[in-house]
C-alpha cells in the first residue's frame, strides 16, 4: 500500500537557518504530493503541493520538487523564521484515491 | 467562508459515555474525513466519505460511528467513550482527490 516516510524530528535550528526535511513515499500510480504544516493548538493547513513529476510546490518561502525517479518530496527553505516553528507533515493522495496518507510529522523549532 | 468548522472545542467524558463531535463545511465539497491525532503516531483516519450517501471505514474505525447528514455535514459518534479514544480529532474536507482542509480541531479526554 501507500506509504509516506519523513525524517523524524525533533529538529531544532537558529534562526535565518537552511531547512530541509526529507520525505519519500511509496505509492502505486501517479499521486499528488503535499506538505501540511501545523502550528501549536491548530489544525493543519495546506504549505504547498506538486501534483505529477518534476512539479516544484512553492509558498512562503519553502519549496519542494516532486522527484519520480528517487520517489522524494523534500521540503526546503533558505532561511528559517522563530515564526516557521510547527510541526510539518508531508502526504500523498489525490487523484481517483480519495484519501491522503500521511507521514508521521517532523517537529520544527526556531530559535531566535 | 468559515471554511471547516467543528465542535466542540473541547470535551471531557467518562469512559462509557457517548457523544458526536459536529463537523460542517462551507466549500461545497463532496469528500470528508474524520482523523484522529496521537503523539508521535501521526493522522489516522477514522472513516471518510467520498460524497454524499456513502461512508467508509478507515485506517481506525472501532468504537466510532459517522453519518453524512448532507453535503455540508459529517459527525462523528463515540458510543461508548474508552480511554483509548482520548485525542485530538480533526475533520477535513476536499474536491474529489484534491488538497483536504482542516477543521480546528476537538480535543478530547477520556477518564
């Protein structure tokens, strides 16, 4: 079945820091990939997306790059803020599959 | 837009005791989705509904009911509460396959 690996956190950076988390799924077809982000007490929301290969998702300064051939949607960002501290999650889905399956949340804090 | 709505906020139950958490949307979406949220275990989905009239189990689906009321509307009922059910639960929402949008959450205890 589908399956969504992202590097476990908790990962802890300074402020104006490089960011990658890495994910990698497994996944019969051609899914759509997304990363979710939450911030403390809420619930999710969408960060960005890429829906077939070689997409590049963007949004607030992360980006990440659907890679079929090492089956990978890294999430990236040049310069990390205290506000970007939440818990990322990436996931696949879409399409005929009405379901998303998600990884298990990498913890993100930035501090000043 | 209010987008996904859900309530209550918070609940504390004893265990044998039932309740439905409401969920609506306002985006005309045909899909919804019950998770359940645990530390360190990610989202598990409890039962969905591809649209209107039909429901299907999910990754979790023990102890836990749901109806499609309408288009707008999917609760979710705890029977008979169990400790083990103590979590945060988030409806979402979506278009056929595309990108889900969360609700804020219900934050549940179960003693």
């Amino acid at each position: 079945g589908d399956s969504v690996t992202q590097m476990e956190g908790p990962v802890t950076l300074s402020e104006e820091a490089f960011l990658t988390i890495n994910c990698t799924y497994t996944a019969t077809g051609y899914p759509s990939l997304f990363w979710y982000v939450q911030y403390p007490g809420e619930g999710l929301q969408l960060l960005l997306k890429a829906t077939k290969a070689d997409d590049k998702g963007s949004n607030k300064g992360f980006e990440a790059t659907y890679r079929k051939e090492t089956t990978s949607f890294h999430l990236e960002k040049g310069s990390v803020q205290v506000s970007d501290s939440a818990v990322y999650f990436c996931a696949l889905g879409g399409g005929s599959n009405y379901k998303l399956t998600f990884g298990k949340g990498t913890l993100l804090t930035v501090n000043p | 837009n209010a987008g996904v709505t859900q309530t209550p906020k918070f609940q504390v139950l004893k265990t044998g005791q039932s309740m439905t958490l409401q969920c609506a949307q306002d985006m005309n979406h045909n899909s919804m989705y019950w998770y359940r949220q645990d530390p360190g275990m990610g989202l598990r989905l409890i039962y969905y509904s591809a649209s209107e009239g039909t429901t299907d189990k999910g990754e979790v689906p023990n102890g836990y009911n749901v109806s499609r009321l309408n288009k707008r509307e999917f609760s979710l009922r705890l029977e008979s509460a169990a400790p083990s059910q103590t979590s945060v639960y988030f409806c979402a929402s979506s278009e056929f396959g595309e990108e889900q949008y969360f609700g804020p959450g219900t934050r549940l205890t179960v003693t």
